[in-house]
C-alpha cells in the first residue's frame, strides 16, 4: 500500500532523515516512534509530498509519487495542531476538504453529515472550532482528514497536548475509528503507550535511522538494541560480560552475577533489561531463611548457578491505582523497578530482596 524506500533528508549539514525504508500493508495501523527531533514530522512531510526527499522514494498503491504534489497524492492527514480554519464552521472546514478533492456541493452536503456523525458530533457542524474542546477539535480534523477518502491517513502527533483521561479515550475511540472506515494508517508519536496500545507494527525511529521495525508485542519483549530497550518501556539494567555458560549463561555484573539464557559466548559484553512485571520484590524478613544470594563462596566441581535474587532497600513506592510501582536501590548500585501487589507488606527504607527468572532476562 504504502512503500518507502530509503528515504533520506538533509537540512543543509544536517542529516534529519536517513536511508529509512518500511512498508504499510492495505488497512494496517504502523506507527513510528522517536524521541522528539528524531526525524518523525520530516519523514511525514516527505510521505506528504509537503517536502522534497534528498534521496529516496515513496509509492502509493504500487506507483511511484515522490515527484507529485501533495495535491496528487491522495493522502489524509490531521497534526498535533489541529489547523482548522477558525473563521469556518466545523462544516465548512469538513467540506473544504471535500472541495479540494473534487467533490460537488451536492456530494459535500451529505458527506459532511455522515463524517461528523461518524466521529461523534452529529449536531456541531454550524460551531466554530474555539467553541469545541480540544479533543472535540481533533475529531472535526480527522472528519476533514477522512471525508475524502485517502488511501492514507497520516497523523502527527495528534494525541499530544491533550490530558492523560481524555488521551487515553481518544486513543480508544482512534482505534475503533480506524478499524471502521479501515483507512490505513501511519501515526506519529514519541509516546511509547501510544505505539504499544494501538498498531499493528511499531518502526522505532533514533537520529533519523529506523532502529526496529516490528510487532508491538517483539518490540517490547525483544527489543534490537539498547535504544529500543531504554527507549520502550521501563526496566531494571544491568550490563556486564557473560562470565561462563555451562550449565547456564552467566553475565557478571561488577557487584552480583546474573542468571540469563540464550545462546551466548564467554566474555561477551551484554546488557540487561527486566521489566517491572517480572520482577518480584518480598521484605527481608520473609525472606531470612535463604533465597539471597551469597556470592563468592568457593563451590567445587560444578559451578554455583546465581538464584537473581538480590538484596536492597524500599526508595519509593508509588501507588498508580491500577498497579504499584517499587523503587529499590540494591545494595551491588543498580536501581531496580518492580511492579507489585497493591499494598505491599515493606516500607520506604526496609530491606527487601527482589528478584528474578533468568528466562525473563532480556539480553541486548
Ligand atoms: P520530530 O518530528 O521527530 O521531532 P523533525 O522531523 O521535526 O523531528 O526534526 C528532525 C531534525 O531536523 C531536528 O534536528 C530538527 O531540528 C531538524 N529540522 C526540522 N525541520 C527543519 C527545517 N525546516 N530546517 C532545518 N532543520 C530542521
Ligand atoms: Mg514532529
């Protein structure tokens, strides 16, 4: 459906965009994720026909239209700034479009209608955009966005700016919206909860260079390097090199070994992410009678395989209503970040052991 094919940017010196290629399938929700300056509005733009490539190409529907005017291209798009026209009704921003894209009076009328109703404001047409709420105004740009029937619907960073409640109904009904009208979809963000919760494929974006392009889901659980894995999600971080690996993988990590698996050499230097979820944290007390690690007892024939459970003490616990987030700082220096019960038995300054499944251990 939609092909880019090396696409390259420079603003004069600067290489804003580089070399990026992906592809969106017919109906497909991708979104690209990045860090603010990464490159995202420019590869948009570039998509649009709203700015000239340095290099590369772009198709649609097979054909190539990097040399088209925006005009040409037939593509949706509704920004973080809304830019309806404030001297038009909602109606008359909704049937601009509609008139740019050929469509007689008659043939507006009745689009208008049906696009206002499809995005929930059947009875606003004769308003004025700064008569409706933000999130109002995003739906009347996405009306305009779609009445036309784009063969892409492209939204930068269209969610920014509005509050954490109304941002996470809006994700819902963006959603729903789109697997309605089945319009595909390219949507830009630096809000990794965004990309997680709503595509079907994620193209994490760093300085301008695709860094992974995947499902949600590998994303998040395979991460393809220490960008993505910081970058995507909260985690515990450990890095070192992989002391031995029989009978399992074992990376030293300075102050305590840690337990991974996976196919590894000795002596290779990893890194190691655990996400909040996988980590179990339990007050010292229950856990007196062992379950700590002791390291550098001396074990004769086969080496000691380390339990991942290491001792700390209670930084924060921060209660996010549907889950509580504990910050424990481990004696060996990291800072580890668990996910736990709602009331948990430990305080702020208690001892606790966290701990780990060395299959939950991901290795970068
Ligand atoms: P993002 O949308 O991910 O925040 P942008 O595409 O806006 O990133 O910007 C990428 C880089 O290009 C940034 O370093 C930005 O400062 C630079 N940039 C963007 N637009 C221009 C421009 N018109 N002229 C010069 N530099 C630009
Ligand atoms: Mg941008």
């Amino acid at each position: 459906m939609l092909e880019v094919n090396g696409l390259t940017k420079y603003y004069g010196e600067l290489l804003a965009v580089d070399d990026v290629s992906f592809r969106i399938d017919e109906g497909d929700f991708v979104t690209l994720l990045g860090p603010s300056g990464c490159g995202k509005t420019t590869l948009l733009h570039m998509i649009a026909g709203l700015r000239e490539p340095t290099e590369g190409t772009v198709e649609l529907r097979g054909e190539d239209v990097t040399e088209l005017p925006p005009e040409d291209r037939n593509i949706g798009m509704a920004f973080q700034s809304t830019a309806l026209f404030p001297h038009m009704t909602v109606r008359e921003n909704i049937g601009y479009g509609l008139r740019m894209h050929g469509y007689d009076a008659e043939e507006r009328e009745s689009r208008v209608q049906e696009f206002l109703e499809l995005v929930d404001l059947p009875d606003h047409g004769d308003h004025h955009p700064d008569e409706l709420s933000g999130g109002q105004q995003q739906r009347v740009s996405l009306a305009r966005a779609l009445a036309y029937e784009p063969d892409i619907l492209l939204l930068d960073e269209p969610l920014t700016g509005l509050d954490r409640v109304l941002r996470e109904e809006m994700r819902e009904w963006l959603m729903t919206l789109q697997r309605e009208v089945g319009v595909t979809s390219l949507y830009v963000t630096h809000d990794q909860e965004d990309a997680l919760s709503m595509s079907d494929r994620v193209v994490v974006l760093d300085e301008g260079r695709t860094q992974q392009a995947a499902h949600p889901q590998t994303i998040y659980e395979r991460p393809a390097n220490e960008f993505v894995a910081q970058f995507v999600g909260k985690s515990t971080q450990f890095s070192g090199s992989v002391a031995r690996t029989e009978p399992r993988p074992v990376v030293e990590t300075g102050a305590v070994d840690v337990a991974i698996t996976g196919e590894h050499e000795s002596g290779e230097a990893v890194s190691l992410y655990v996400r909040p979820e996988d980590i179990t944290v339990e007050s010292a007390a229950a856990t007196a009678d062992g379950g700590v690690q002791v390291t550098g007892d001396a074990e004769p024939a086969t080496p000691s395989v380390p339990e991942n459970a290491f001792s700390g003490t209670v930084e924060k616990i921060a209660n996010l209503g549907n889950r509580t987030e504990v910050t424990v700082a481990l004696e060996s220096g990291e800072i580890a970040l668990a996910n736990t019960d709602r009331f948990p038995d430990f305080e702020t300054g208690d001892v606790v052991t966290v701990a780990f499944e060395p299959e939950s251990v991901v290795v970068v």
